[in-house]
C-alpha cells in the first residue's frame, strides 16, 4: 500500500510536467503569448545556505583522504600554485597524490618540473594519468551532447576547451577502483598565505579565518566519511571564483555570495557519488546530484577558505564559454530549499524567466560600464558585447534554447542513473589504465612501478558498499511514508521536426 501511495502521489508531478511539454509542442507563438512579465530591475539570485564545519568535533578523529587529485593543463612555466599546495599537503598527511595532465601538463618538461618539487617518498605515491584527448566510453554523458554543452565550447575541430569536469569523473571512477572512500579535489591555481610564504589567512572572513591545511583535511575527511557531509569545501577568495559577468557586478556597486566548488572540495567517494559534466559550473551540478540522491539534510559544508592565481578577469572568450552554463547553473541552484531532498524540474516558461532576468542584468551592467571609469572598461565592454550576442540568439530561438536546459534537465538524471550503475561494479585498476579514458601508456607512478602503488594502496571496497547498503535502508526505515518518484520521472520530450534538437529523452 506504502508504494502504492507513493506512485499515485507523484502523478500531479508528472502530469504538471506532461502538460509543460504540451504548451512546449504548441510552439513558439503560444509559449511567447503567456511568458512571465521580466523583473523591472534583476536582483542577485539567492545560494543556499552552506552549514558551518565542526571543526572541533572532528579533528580527533582526523584521517587522511583515499587521495588528493588535481586536474591540469597548464605547463611548467605557469604559476601553478595549487601543485605545489597538493604535493605539501599529501607529503604531510601521507596519502597518494594523483595528477591528471592533458595539453601543455603532459609534456615531458612539465612533468619533470613536478618531479623536481617531491621528495622520493612523496614520488613513490604520485600517480600521473594522461588523459586521453577524446571522451572515453566511461565518461561519455547524454548532457555533453547537448547544444547548451558545445556552444562557445569547442574548439575549430570539435574538440573540448576544458576538460576539467571529465578529468573529476575520471577521478571518482578511479577512487571507487580503488576502493578509496574519500578525496580532495583540488585545482591546479588555488592556494594558501603558506604557498607564499606567509604564516596564516588572517585576511580571510569565513569561520574563524580557516584554510586549507593538514588538521582541517584529516578532520574534513573523517565527518564526510561518517556521513556527517557529502562534502565539505572552501571559498575561494581575493580573486573572487565567479564568472565574467558575477565579477563585474562590483560596477553595480554589489558583490555575488560567493560558495564552495570543485576548487577546493573533500568529498565522500561511494556508489551515489556524482560525476561531473563538461559544462561551466559544473561543480554547482555536482552538489545539486547530492540533494537530488542524498538523505543528508547537511550534505554541503563550508570549512574556510583559499586564494585563487589571478587570470585576465574580463576576457569575452571566457564570458562566452561561461554564459550557458552560468545559466543552467543559477537557474537549477534556485530550486534548493533548506531541508529538501528533491530537485523539482524547471519548466519552459520557469527557463524563459531565467533567461530574460539575465538578459536584464547584462543590459544593467553595460549601462553602468559605459559610465565607469576603470583601466579594463574596455574589456569589460567587449565581454558584455560578446555575452549580448549570445542573448540575442537565445532570445531569437526562444522554444528552442528553453527547450534544451529542460532536456538538459532530465537528461542530467537520466545519465546520474547510469553512472551510479557504473560505480557499483567499476572497473579494476588496470583495466581502467588501459582503457580509452587514458592514452596509450600514459599512467606512470613518478617513482617506482604502477603495479606496486596498486597494491599498496588499493583499499577494500566491499566494506564500504555494505555501509552505503545499510544507510540507504535506515533512512528508508526513518521515513517510510516518503518518496523520492516525482523527482526522478522522466516523461516523454518528443521533438518537433522543425527543432534542430539531436537527443530524444522518454522513459
């Protein structure tokens, strides 16, 4: 009867949903008729609120992570702040460093300059995977073949700008071969006052002014472990972690909250961990799969804070490439409520809405840059220039841009169950090394032989499987009367001929 209840209870979901896609059919003229009046001035969107770390109540608890993995690109003659941080922190707490190179970072000279930084000893436990250039059949998602992921995306041949998302994945894949419960994710240009030769943060504001450091790691890893967080990041500030357009919001005379991401993240690695797709912000989507599969009501922690190497602030390349993905994620972060464990679907007219308060700040900030005396004005021109013809196109095909963030949105679950399928029963270690995820030969230990970095710090993974096993059926035995149907129904999307759309999404 309980199932029975929770089936006929998600039936006005998805009957709310069908009757979108129904209006979504009628066609452009209809959708147009009933959008949303646009709001008479755009206001910042609202994150959710992070949950402070513990910090006391875990630190004796303290253990090091499964490993510290950073993804780069970069060559040695770039800053590359968050190597050197990584390779100081898994030296002092004694777990694997892993590095994941592709472009510039897989040359030779790039890799003898992070050889030079670590001790033998560190050496010993650096792992470095070369990542192949083209996507594997492992982190091959339904979403990066969307026109909302390629768009400003690609390169003349076709081929990913970035590839950071795909390198995460590849890490959460390899965690679970591993057996590793746990990691830090680290990107290669954030760092600590320690990085640069100064004893503390003191210049930071989040709670009691904390980094990054060896006891916050160890206590971080043992509360995400116990299933206290899904993860616990870091703020990344002075060079503030926001997209072209949110940094130049300090014409307005505002400044956007700022909120942990892929930057500076300890997450827990079990069969529910997300992957990470190739979009921009694709972290935010990251945490927002933990509030759609978690039972945790304090999934998201926040244990301080780090600084980022600076970049050019205001390239129209980067805005550009930013503009769909900021998007996406904005409108998807809105939906999280305090204590909600489902992700409701947006719908046409909802992403409509999304599009045109953009559009509204854009237009507020090329005002106020026309009237603002700056040294990058005219960078900052030329990106709102960029971002405008991005917003002219959106506006132009309106059905068929709205359409793609709400098939991103159910594609996006559609691809969460498979990849959840995937870690369940992951691949050996080897049989992930030799896979197309990876050039041919291009995983090497910097210090010894892969076989004996396998076999000393592979973990037993059953133990964890059975951990996952009987959390799952204590929250079930907790809230028997709740279901979770409504948010994972994927009614049927059935494209017009007119649409230039290339995926189908039915159930």
């Amino acid at each position: 009867m309980t199932l029975l209840a929770s089936w006929l209870g998600a039936i006005p979901g998805w009957l709310a949903t069908l009757r979108t896609t129904h209006e979504w059919i009628g066609g452009p003229a209809e959708f147009r008729g009933c959008e949303p009046e646009p709001e008479t001035r755009w206001s910042f969107p609202s994150h959710p609120r992070l949950h402070a770390f513990d910090l006391a109540r875990w630190s004796e608890e303290g253990r090091p992570p499964g490993a510290i993995v950073i993804p780069t690109i970069r060559s040695a003659t770039e800053p590359r702040s968050g190597l050197r941080l990584a390779v100081r922190l898994a030296s002092n707490v004694g777990c694997p460093l892993v590095v994941l190179v592709s472009k510039e970072a897989a040359k030779q000279e790039s890799i003898d300059n992070l050889r030079a930084q670590l001790t033998h000893e560190v050496a010993l436990r650096t792992l470095v995977v070369h990542v192949a250039e083209d996507v594997g059949d492992w982190t091959r998602f339904m979403v990066d073949d969307l026109e909302i992921s390629r768009a400003h995306r690609r390169d003349g041949w076709g081929r990913r700008l970035n590839d950071t998302g795909r390198k995460r994945s590849l890490a959460i894949l390899l965690a679970r071969s591993m057996g590793w419960s746990s990691l830090l994710l680290l990107d290669d240009d954030v760092y600590t006052d320690a990085e640069k030769g100064h004893d503390s943060c003191d210049r930071h504001g989040t709670p009691d002014s904390r980094t990054l450091d060896e006891t916050t790691l160890q206590a971080a890893v043992a509360a995400v472990e116990a299933g206290e967080h899904a993860v616990v990041g870091f703020v990344v500030q002075d060079f503030d972690d926001n997209s072209v357009l949110f940094r130049m919001c300090k014409v307005l005379g505002e400044k956007p909250t700022q909120f942990i991401g892929g930057g500076a993240m300890i997450c827990r690695v079990d069969d529910r961990t997300p992957f990470f797709s190739s979009i921009y912000n694709e972290d935010w989507l990251f945490l927002l799969a933990l509030v759609l599969w978690s039972e945790n009501h304090r999934a998201w922690a926040q244990a301080g804070s780090l600084h980022q190497d600076p970049y050019p602030a205001y390239e129209a390349s980067r805005a550009a490439s930013e503009e769909l993905g900021d998007l996406l994620g904005e409108g998807m972060m809105s939906l999280v409520r305090p204590g909600q464990r489902e992700l409701p679907i947006l719908s046409v007219h909802d992403w409509w809405k999304v599009i045109r308060q953009r559009v509204a700040l854009r237009q507020e900030l090329s005002d106020a840059v026309d009237q603002w005396s700056d040294p990058e004005r005219e960078q900052m021109a030329l990106a709102l220039k960029t971002v405008a013809v991005i917003h002219d196109d959106l506006k132009s095909d309106a059905a068929f841009w709205c359409r793609q963030f709400l098939e991103y949105e159910y594609a996006w679950r559609k691809d969460l169950k498979v990849w959840f399928g995937l870690l369940r029963k992951p691949p050996e270690p080897h049989a992930l090394f030799g896979s197309n995820e990876v050039m041919t030969a291009g995983v090497a230990v910097l210090a010894g032989a892969l076989e004996d970095f396998v076999n000393e710090y592979r973990a037993d993974r059953q133990g964890l499987l059975s951990l996952n096993f009987f959390r799952r059926l204590w929250a079930k035995v907790r809230r028997p009367g709740e279901s979770r149907v409504a948010a994972l129904a994927f009614p049927k999307i059935i494209a017009r001929e007119s649409d230039p759309v290339s995926t189908s999404i039915s159930s």
